[in-house]
C-alpha cells in the first residue's frame, strides 16, 4: 500500500479544516446569536473578545475525524486505481484509459459512504 496517499489526505483533510473552521464559528454565531449585526461585526467580536483562539474553539475533534476519514478515501482510491490498472505505484502514467479511473473513484466512494451514513 503506498504510504504517500494516507499521509496526503491526513494532511489534506487536516488543513481543509483549519482554513475552514473559523468560517464555520462565525457562521454559526450569527445563526444562533443575535448579538451581531453582520459577518464583519461577529468576525470583530469575536478576536476582541477571544483572540484568535475563539475562531477555533471545538475544532479537536472534526481535525482527528476528518483526517482519518481523508486518509483512508485517499488510500483506497490509490489501491483501487493499482488493483484495477494492474500496475505497481510507480508505474502509473497520466495517459490511463478512464474506466480503471471510474471504477477506482467508485470504490473509493463505497467504504465511506457505509461507514459515514449507513441508514
């Protein structure tokens, strides 16, 4: 298995998270909160009242999860793509005939999809 893929979306889903997280704070203060009176004024707020820390508050959990959950649709999206071209990692070429492309983007998407929403 290459190791490269897991590391790639642990560290891709990692800073998804930290450059999006702080949009989402602010989103939902103004959604459960009417103490602000508008986006500039809750962005504002917040650093006065709580630093730059306050943009990431509850962010301990979705980091851990959302880079496990990269990590793995990474890697199994890297080993579909070798098991269905027949090819080891470092023979892959760029001019891949496009199936062996679907049906690994497919995989890639099943093991997720039954573990993240099973009903």
């Amino acid at each position: 298995m290459p190791v490269e893929e897991f590391v790639a979306g642990w560290i891709s889903g990692a800073l998804g998270l930290v450059l999006g997280h702080p949009f989402d704070t602010v989103k939902v203060r103004l959604q459960t909160q009417s103490t602000y009176r508008g986006i500039i004024d809750c962005m504002v707020k917040t650093y006065r009242h709580e630093s730059i820390l306050g943009f990431f508050k509850g962010m301990s959990f979705p980091i851990a999860s959302i880079a496990v959950v990269n990590s793995v649709l990474f890697g199994v999206y890297s080993n579909a793509l070798l098991v269905l071209t027949a090819t080891s990692h470092h023979e892959r070429r760029p001019s891949r005939p496009a199936t062996p492309r679907l049906h690994s983007r497919l995989h890639r998407g099943l093991p997720p999809g039954l573990l993240l929403g099973p009903f």
